[in-house]
C-alpha cells in the first residue's frame, strides 16, 4: 500500500481538482458570439427591441422540449425561481413550507422572503428529504401548505414517496432543483414531478450565465400567476401558451424578468447539458463502482435511481465526524477535492433560525398567531443530526479527463484504508 500524501507520501494527483463550475468550464467562444450579438442588435430586453433575437423566448422553447414540462418561465436566480413558485401557489403570510434539514440557506431563506415560515423535515440515506418524516411533519402540523423537495447535488429525492405523502395531504410540491439540472428520476427530468420546479443558473450550477434561474410547471394555472408574478402581475404573449387568462387575476407582482444577455447564454449552455452530464455520470458510475467493489465495508450516499444522477458529485459516509474530518484533510492532500455539506450540520443550527432573524420589523413573518408554535431551537432532525457531520462529498466537473478517474479511485481507497488502519 502507498504511503498517502496526509502521511508524507507523494500526493497521487499532481494538481488540484478544476474549480467545480461544470457550466462555465465549457463556456467558450458560443457564449461570447451569442451574448455579442445581443450588443449588436441594440436589443437586450426579452419583450421589446429595435431588432429582437428572442433568445430568452428560445431557451424556454428549448427548456420546455428538454424537460419534457409543459411550461417553462426564466428568471433572474435559482432564489427567484423559488420565490415566484412559492407565489404561484399562493404562499405568504400565515403558511408554514417544509424544507429538508440539510439543504442550502437559500430553500428556507426565500420562503421567509415569500412571507411565511419553514419547518424542517428530516433527510434520509440519501441525505434528501424522508417521506416518512414529511408524513409525520404534515400529520402533525395543518399549518403545513407547500413542500419543497431539494435534489442535493445531482441525486434525486425519492420522489415516489414524497408525491405520495404529499398528495395524501393534498400539499403541493416545489422541487428545488438548482444543483441537479438534467438529474432525472425513473426517467422523468427532475422539476417536472411535483407542482412546479425551481432551477438556478448562478456559476456553480451544471449550466450557468453566472445568474439566472427558471421554473417550469404543466399547471396553466400556476404558471400563469409565475409569468405574473415574475413580470408585475401582467401576462405578455398569452397566445404563444393558448391560456385562456380570464380564469387567474391579476395582482401586484415583481420584477424577475431574464435578460437577452442571460437568455443567449443559456440557449448555448443548454445545448451542452447532454455533454456535460454524461462525462460526470460515466465518471460518477466509474467512482461509485470501483469504490464499491474495492471497500464492500463502505457506505455510499443512498441513489434512489442509478441511472438518473446528473454524476456532479460523489458521496460517502463515514462512521464518525472525526473520521470524515481526517477523509477529508487526507483527499484535500492528494489534490482530490472533498468537503462536507452545509457547515456539516443540519440547517435550523444556524442562527438565522434560531434566532428568527429576518430583516422585518415585529418579528414578521414569525410573529403570525400560529396554532402549532415554532420553536426551532427544539428542532431535531435525527438523521440529519446523525448523517451530516460524516458525510464527505467529491465534487466532479465536466473537465476531468477520463485517465484522472483511476487515480482519483485509488487515492480514494488508499486513504480510506490509511485512515482506518492508521498506516
Ligand atoms: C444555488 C441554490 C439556490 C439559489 O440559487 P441562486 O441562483 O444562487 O439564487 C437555491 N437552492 C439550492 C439548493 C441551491 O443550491
């Protein structure tokens, strides 16, 4: 066995990881030709221009075919999606949202923005929300009126199990899926499941214009008050849907409009998901299998469908938080990236929610006369607790070069073993 790099041996990579942008590694010169011809046309507004290229009217176009969604809206930010979902179903004051324990800020930020109060709903093995405690949290709690599903790096939830829960409930569903674009789940593109689904293009997601975001939904109803919403409460280009409009009215909306820049952008990142996902997938399948097969003890993050994980990370689990620590100071020095989730602790911990800090006055939104009170600092998410502290990820981009995988594999494995016998 080699001596690995934490233990003075020659780390096994001679370079660091790229930088985890699988989008923007790809940007080139089809970006920089399509963001230049909006300069040229005098024209960078999606609705109206001296000499129009539609390009955010395309990208949805595109989006619609690719997700196989009915409708399809762009946005400004993943945040934005989020916030026009949570508004197109209705959500504010006086609601309660459940969110998984461990996700990032901006899934329980927003819905705090939107009015209303998350509760936190354990995860399970695949470190995604838990059916089981969503039935629990929903039975508990009436209060309860939408959900929000986190596909965490690039593995889907199990969907089956939350549709099921939430329909018995009759609880809509947002699925948030900013880090997972193209994950699929038994063959249906993740965000197409629940009600509406929430995408973010900022730079660190699989296809990015640095900021922007989209929802897609096969409800007319619901994306008729996001186009509102997301436009001031107006409805431009009815007739490219065939909405009949009478039927949702009008109400004070935002502002969340894509600009052409973005749009033109994205309709070039788009054409590259295919390639992108399926170089981190054939690399993501090639990790996961030589790990298994070389450590039969070890536990990898749960995949609820093998062949639908978009391939940007890989994950294990650890027995102790010390141990994933060590894993992941010893991967760090063979120039293979690993970090934890999220501070490595389950969301509600931060003191945002502890100490209810939103930016209103009164303690709004958590002032609402609930009939089940809030008390985060009781929050406990036993698995979430459990699972987070030793849980490691292994970001994988688009640009690693297939020849890298069989040394990252092994550097993997000797330090797994290192760490474990102390040699
Ligand atoms: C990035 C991210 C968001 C927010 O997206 P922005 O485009 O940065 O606003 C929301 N949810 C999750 C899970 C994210 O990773």
């Amino acid at each position: 066995m080699r001596t690995i790099a934490l233990h003075g041996g020659t780390p096994i990579r001679s370079e660091k990881f790229p930088p985890y942008y699988p989008g923007a590694n790809l940007m080139g010169k089809e970006e920089a030709e399509a963001s230049a011809g909006i300069a040229l046309s005098q024209s960078p507004f999606r609705y109206y221009g001296v000499d129009m290229k539609y390009k955010v009217r395309q990208f949805e176009d595109m989006f619609t075919e690719v997700s196989a969604a009915r409708f399809s809206l762009a946005v400004t930010s993943g945040t934005a999606a989020l916030m026009v979902s949570l508004k197109a179903l209705r959500i504010g004051y006086g609601d309660k949202v459940a969110v998984p324990a461990c996700t990032f800020i901006a899934t329980a930020a927003v819905v705090i923005a939107a009015g209303a109060v998350p509760v936190f709903v354990d995860v399970d093995e695949s470190l995604n929300m838990d059916p089981l405690d969503l039935h629990t949290k929903l039975s508990e709690d009436d209060e309860i009126r939408a959900v929000i599903a986190v596909h965490i790096l690039g593995y889907p939830c199990d969907m089956d199990g939350i549709m099921k829960v939430a329909c018995h409930y009759q609880v809509p569903v947002i699925e948030d899926v900013a880090q997972s674009c193209g994950t699929t789940y038994k063959g249906r593109f993740c965000g197409t499941i629940g009600d509406i689904g929430a995408f973010s293009f900022q730079m660190n997601k699989l296809i990015t214009c640095g900021e922007g975001g989209a929802v897609v939904t096969n409800d007319p109803d619901i994306f008729e008050r996001a186009v509102r919403y997301h436009d001031h409460g107006g409805f431009r280009d009815k007739e490219r849907y065939g909405i009949d409009s009478e039927c949702v009215f009008a109400f004070a909306g935002q502002n969340y409009r894509m600009s052409e820049f973005a749009g033109a952008v994205m309709v070039e990142q788009l054409k590259k998901l295919e390639t992108i996902i399926s170089r981190m997938r054939a690399h993501h399948d090639r990790i996961v299998n030589g790990l298994a097969q070389a450590l039969p003890g070890l536990t990898l993050r749960k995949l609820y469908d093998p062949a639908g994980a978009a391939g940007c990370s890989v994950a294990v689990v650890l027995d102790s938080a010390a141990l994933a620590s060590t894993f992941i100071k010893a991967l760090n020095a063979e120039n293979i990236n690993a970090m934890p989730l999220y501070d490595a602790r389950p969301l509600y911990h931060n003191e945002i929610f502890q100490q209810r800090k939103s930016v209103e006055k009164n303690g709004f939104p958590f002032c609402y006369p609930f009939k089940h009170p809030l008390d985060y600092s009781n929050v406990l998410c036993p698995r979430a607790e459990h699972l987070a502290p030793r849980m490691v990820f292994i970001p994988i981009t688009s640009v690693i070069p297939d020849h890298e995988i069989e040394p990252i594999i092994e550097g993997i494995i000797s330090v797994y073993h290192a760490i474990h016998t102390g040699k």
